[in-house]
C-alpha cells in the first residue's frame, strides 16, 4: 500500500506506531495521544527530526500501528515491543534479568524466608532488589546464622521429624508436633519480627527490643537463652557498623545518575530501602547520538520498570523534567503513588551527585581504550585486522544427516550474549556433509543479520578445521561484510597414521586454521587465548547438540502410526486402545482391524503395509556426527 494512503487510515486515536525498514524489520518503536498527527509528523518534508530520526527515515519502507485505551496502555505495549523486537533506533537495555528479593511469608502460621526473582499479590512481605545480590546473600548468612527461623519450603500441613537445622539451634522447628504450643508460636512469631526488623534497618527498635527480652529471660533465671540473645546483640552491633546508612528520613526511594559524552551515555542507579543503599546498577548505553535528555531517561524508565518489580515512592531524576504519563503509570504499577523528581534537599542532592560520579566512572571503565588483554593476544596470535571484541561462533551436530541443526553463539564484554544466539534446522543439505551444513547456517545468519552491521560479529569462529572453513568462506562471499572467519579444529589423541605430505600437522593440540594460511596456528595448553577460544567452542558444541538431541528425542517418541496416510488421532487412540501396543496391532488381520469402528478395509491395508515388518517406524541410532 501506498504510504499516503495509509496515513490517510490512521486513526486519531492513543497507541504505538512500528517503523519498518526491509525485511519488515522493527527500526522504531514509538507511543503517541495522536496517531494520525505523529505518523504524518515524519512524513512531513518540513518535519523538523533530529539527526538520528532524519537517518531512520532514510530507511523506513513502511509502518504499523497498534490501538490502545489510553496512553498508559501505550507507554506498556511500547516498553513490551522494544524488549521484544529490539529496534535498533530505540534505547535497548541488555539486561533481562529478574532482581533478587527476599521474602518473608508473613501470611503464614510459621512465616519462612526465602529468595525470589518474582513478585507475586500473596500477603508476604518482600524486600529489594539486591543488585548485586552479593550483599543479599551475606544478609541471608548473617539471618540463618543468628535468628532461628525456618529457611525450608515444606509444606507444614503434616508435622515431621525436626531437620539438622534445630540440633544446631539455627531453627526453632515448627515442622515438629511437639514444638507447635502456643507459647512456641509467640516465641517464633517474636524472631520473624526481629528478621522483619534487620532488613529494615530498624536498628534501634530491634536492639531495644532485645535487650528488654534478655534482661526478662535473666530474671526468670533462662541464663542459657539470656546468653544467646546476648550473643545476637553483639553480631547485630558488628553487621550494622558495615551498614550504608545514607539518611534514614529519605526512606525508600531510587536516583539515577546520568553522564553522556559524545555519541554514548552511562547511568548509575542507587536502590535505597528504609535510608540504606542495598543495591546499585550500571547501564552503558552505546551510539544515542543526538537523542534528547528527555527522550533518554524517559525511555530508560519505561524499559527498565516494565519488569515485575518493587517501586519505591520517589524515584530522583538526573535532571529537572516533566515525566507525567511515566509518574502516572509507575503509580498504577505501584497501587500508590510514585514521584518522578529533581532533587528537593541537601540530602538527595548530596545522594545525586553520588549517582552521577559513580555514572562519570562507570562510563570510563566502559569506554577505555584498554581493550581486554586476552583478546589483543588472540589479535596476534591469529594475526587479524581488528581486536575481535565481538566473536560470534558456528556449529552443526546431526546423526548420519538426519536431525541436523546449525548453531550460532554471541561472545561480548567478556560474556555469552544469550539474546545473540540462533538455531537453524538444515534446509538444503541432504545427507552426511557438516562442510555444507556449515555453510548453509552461515549464510542463513549473515542474510538475516546483514542489514544491521552494528551487531555483526567482528570474527565468526568455526567449529571445524580447512574444509569447514572454506564452505564458511564461500558462503560468506556475496555478502561482503567487514568480518574476519577462522576454523578451530580439535586435538585428536592419536596422530593420523600414514605418510605425512606437505607440511607435517601437529593433531595433539587445538588449532586455527585461517584463510589464505596454509599451516595451522597452533593453541598452545595452559594459554588464556587458548582457553577463551575453547570456551567459545565448547559452547557453540553444547548448544548445537542440545538442540539436535532435542530434536532426536521429539522424533523417537514418535508413534509409527502417526506416519499413516488416513491415520488420525481418533483412528490412532482407537487402534491403540482395542489392540493395546504396536505389537500387538502389528499381529492384527486386516479384517481384525477394518472390525474397528471408523475403520474400513483400505485403512487396516494400509496400517498392516506400514507395520508389516517388526523394525517399521524404529529410529536406528548410529554414531553421532558433531
């Protein structure tokens, strides 16, 4: 359809619009009250863009919309789409995780605590997000180790024999029929609120508190448990004095600290519950260009809070601006209110200017020119253009040629880039030939990824040795892209037998084989260039063969029958259940089975040809090709 026309059709309603470039691939996503006036707004030859946006246009080849009841609705679906499609002109946060929480089952008999990574409407009481959850873990010891409260999730219904954790005083045992009494549940309902209060930080209620409950238990002449809430005072004195205390009266809230410089950006995050930093965040936002603080933070506060999450009631901006559609749907989100500010006191000033160093140093860890020194070495040692910091790695796995799969892993910033990953199942090549194979998922992925170079892979390692290599070269060709491909061939135990021609192969170590080269650069054991380059492999290997077996297993379940011209799931359930098992129908007549009802003679033929002979519809498992 024509753009024009199209516009034309655009309602003047709330939504999210889709910029497409070729290929129907997600360029934009973007909200509007208007439709209609936004669209039109970029199609306008007047239209004032800025920089980034005048480029999207040059590659827009058509758009879609999608309508909403309002422009919260909007704002949700938008965050939703741009953490589904990535487009490639929107802020993308790489982080996908869920953030840990500890919960405190406060609506049970005998509450528990535990860690999650879900929120869920159950009347417990969660604290967080601990990011890193390094701090979370210490907190959890420190708990399990000085307030015996359950950590187990059984189900205490039905009482059962005390675990470990009670011989060792660490657990009061409420699993046991004997220490159900109602004075046991006050006393253990007394160390939930104690946890309760720790993790809040209420430090002077909770050591009030327990002074009052030694100084009792002393009186009553309890001297031995006297003593071991003595000994509870003095850790919880010890673990408070390495506590953050930024400023009790600010409560809970998070700051955003904000530096940009040049075509990038880095944000820093404090998580601060009950006055007390329990977590921080980095963000490296790479290429926003010329992209507005507004438009910046905005949507670093859709994609980041669109995740399931704890608010806190006042979030501090990096800078002064008017976020009234993010406020009101992070309020809904919350079921109370969430304030979207600038710094109001000396406190939270004091507290920005924290977020924004913290940004200022993050950004400079992110951007020095020190490239990781393992990845300058493997540069030398296979002699490449460019310092490979993005390895992308290929793999097949199929067993005499049937089931085959292509893999391809990501490998950045010294991590695996799950989102990266692809798997193909194998089109074109019939037969045993993993030279073809490799070629086929290479040119696959390099078609789907070609138009978008920023996630191209600086060096495509294949799992193989000079023919893998050559049918990757090959089918890399038409696309002329600025990547450099090298093969990885396994050390064999035993060198091949045989008069050697040429120059003599070293098979005992790992070795690269790379284009243009005729001897291998051997890896030598015990290098961190030869471990990283191994580790790519061994996981492109396991991710290949995961999905292939995958694929086997889903084959081998399958029933014969289900390969039966005119054999259907009721035909199948039918035969199943009169005869009992495939032997057993195998044994059948073809009068026995025409018998059956929604049968006929032609069918049971038909079932009795496929399932004549005993090894009919068995897969055979020869040995695996990888």
């Amino acid at each position: 359809m024509d753009i024009k026309k199209k516009l034309a059709q655009v309602p003047s309603s709330p939504g999210i619009y889709i910029m497409k470039g070729v290929k129907e691939k997600a360029l934009y996503v973007g909200k509007a009250i208007n439709l209609k006036n936004r669209l039109r707004s970029y199609f306008q030859k007047s239209a004032s863009l800025d920089a980034r946006k005048s480029r999207m246009m040059q590659e827009v080849a058509d758009f879609e919309y999608i309508i909403t009841k309002n422009e919260l609705e909007a704002l949700a679906l938008e965050a939703n789409f741009i953490k589904r499609t990535k487009p490639r002109y929107n802020i993308i946060l790489r982080d996908d995780k869920n953030y840990p929480y500890l919960k405190l089952t406060a609506g049970e008999e005998w509450p528990g605590l535990e860690v999650v990574r879900k929120i869920e409407k159950d009347g417990a009481l969660y604290f967080g997000p601990y990011i890193p959850a390094g701090s979370m873990w210490e907190m959890l010891k420190f708990i399990r180790r000085n307030f015996p409260i359950r950590i187990c999730k059984y189900n205490l219904e039905k009482p059962f024999r005390p675990c470990v954790q009670y011989q060792m005083g660490r657990c009061l045992a409420p699993c046991a029929e004997s220490l159900r009494t109602a004075s046991d549940r006050d006393r253990y309902l007394e160390i939930v609120g104690e946890v309760k209060s720790f993790i809040q930080g209420e430090k002077k209620g909770l050591l009030a508190s327990l002074q009052k409950r030694m100084q009792k238990l002393s009186d009553e002449l309890q001297f031995e448990e006297a003593a071991r809430i003595r000994d509870r005072l003095k850790a919880l004195e010890k673990a408070w004095e390495s506590q953050r205390v930024i400023a009790p009266e600010l409560g809970d809230a998070d700051v955003i600290g904000l530096y940009r410089e040049g075509q990038d950006a880095s944000i820093f995050m404090l998580f601060i519950r009950n006055g007390m930093v329990i977590g921080q965040k980095d963000f490296f936002l790479k290429k926003v260009g010329d992209i507005e603080n507004e438009e910046l933070v905005a949507g670093f506060i859709e994609q980041f809070y669109s995740k399931e999450m704890l608010l806190p009631p006042r979030i501090i901006l990096p800078l002064k601006l008017r976020l009234a559609m993010q406020q009101k749907w992070l309020s809904k989100k919350r079921g109370g209110a969430v304030e979207l500010d600038y710094v109001k006191n000396v406190v939270e000033d004091k507290l920005l200017k924290m977020a924004d160093d913290n940004a200022f140093y993050s950004f400079n860890r992110h951007k020095e020119t020190r490239v990781d020194e393992t990845l300058l070495k493997t540069k030398e040692l296979l002699g490449l253009k460019r310092v490979p910091t993005r390895i992308g790695a290929i793999d097949v796995s199929n067993i005499s040629g049937s089931e085959a799969v292509g893999a391809l892993i990501m490998y950045e910033d010294g991590k695996f880039v799950k989102d990266d990953y692809r798997l193909f199942k194998i089109k074109t090549v019939e037969g045993i030939d993993d030279f073809a194979m490799i070629g086929e998922t290479a040119g696959r992925y390099l078609k789907n990824i070609a138009d978008d170079e920023s996630r191209l892979p600086k060096l495509i390692l294949i799992d193989g040795g000079k023919g893998q290599l050559e049918s990757a070269l090959r089918a890399m060709k038409p696309f002329d892209l600025p990547v450099e491909v090298a093969a990885i061939a396994k050390a064999k135990e035993r060198a091949r037998k045989g008069k050697p021609s040429g120059v003599p192969i070293r098979r005992d170590v790992d070795r690269i084989y790379l284009p243009g080269r005729r001897a291998p650069v051997y890896l030598e054991p015990f290098l961190d260039t030869t471990h990283l380059l191994q580790k790519i492999r061994d996981e492109v290997h396991r991710f290949a063969i995961t999905y292939h077996k995958k694929l086997r297993s889903k084959r081998t379940l399958e029933s014969p029958l289900e390969k039966i011209a005119g054999i259907g799931k009721t035909r199948r359930l039918a035969l199943l259940k009169h005869f009992g098992s495939i032997e057993d129908i195998r044994k059948a007549s073809v009068e026995e089975i025409a018998a059956l009802k929604g049968m006929n003679r032609k069918v049971a033929e038909l079932v009795k040809e496929n399932l004549g002979h005993k090894n009919a519809g068995m897969v055979s498992e020869p040995h695996l090709q990888i």
